[in-house]
C-alpha cells in the first residue's frame, strides 16, 4: 500500500487518540450556581410571566411597526409580507405569507407569541426585539393584511378616484 494512503488512513485514529469520552470532567465547576444564572434579554418576557397587554391603536405604534418590520422581518417576509423576502430568494425556506387566510384569521395575539417563541423555521425573536416592538409589529401586519385585502366601497369617492 501507499505510504501516503497509509498516513492518512491512520491520521483518523491520531486524532481520535486525543478524544476521551468526557466522563473525567469537573462537572461541579461545569454546573454551578453562578453558571447556572443567565440574565435574561432586555425587555424580554420569561416563560412564566404574562405578556404586556395589547397597546391602544395609534399612529405611533404602527409607525414604530412598520420600522421594526423594515429591520427584522423583510428579509425573510418581504415589504407586503408575502413570504418572498432576500433571504428566500437566496435560497432558503419561504415563510408563510401574512396574506394567507389563516394568518388573516388569527388573532394579533399569535402573531406576537409567533415574535416571542419562534414557530417552524422561525426562531425566537424575544432577545432581539422588546415586548411592546412586538406588539408594533403585530399591528402593523394587520395594517399589512387589511391594505391587501380592503374593498374598495370602504373607500372614499377621493380615494378611489385616486387609485384609476
């Protein structure tokens, strides 16, 4: 056999040589006390604490919505919350869109657990966005959701007049 097929069938066996089985560590140092408390992000919410109670409905909160969205759910959501942000036109999973009836029908309140918890391929967004951001965000997906979907005899003769 080749010396050098030989060497790097033996360098596996090195390597692994060097490997224990990690029952020789000092797991009363590994699982202290102090180890064990994380602090948790700002603004989030535990597991065992309610969340903040749904803010009134203002300009303001949908303002700060639809910044909040622009930063952290357009990339996957995109602008209209279809599903078809940057980050799925490189390749990765589509999101469900906001468009879909079921998402229509849901209550504002699983779009913020959606936010708080993560679901499917979507990971927790509580350490990264605080309570009442999330909240924003919800709102301003139903604003999202009612201009896709908003009849047009809701609509003033000057506002529809500006739409031909």
């Amino acid at each position: 056999m080749n010396r050098g097929i030989a060497s790097l069938l033996l360098l596996p066996l090195v390597l692994l040589a060097g490997c224990d089985d990690m029952s020789k560590q000092n797991k009363a140092a590994r699982y202290s006390p102090e180890a064990a408390k994380v602090r948790p992000a700002r603004d989030t919410v535990q597991w065992h604490q309610t969340p903040p109670q749904t803010p009134p409905l203002s300009l303001a909160l949908l303002q700060r919505g639809r910044e909040r969205f622009h930063i952290f759910c357009t990339p996957c959501h995109s602008e209209l919350g279809e599903g078809n942000g940057m980050v799925v036109q490189r390749g990765f999973p589509r999101p469900p869109s906001y468009l879909d009836e079921r998402l229509i029908k849901a209550p504002t309140q699983h779009l913020y657990d959606v936010m708080t918890q993560g679901y499917g391929a979507m990971y927790s967004f509580a350490g990264r966005i605080a309570p009442a951001d999330r909240w924003a965000i919800a709102a301003y997906i139903r604003a999202l959701q009612l201009s896709q979907h908003a009849p047009a005899a809701d609509l003033s003769p000057a506002q529809r007049q500006a739409l031909r």
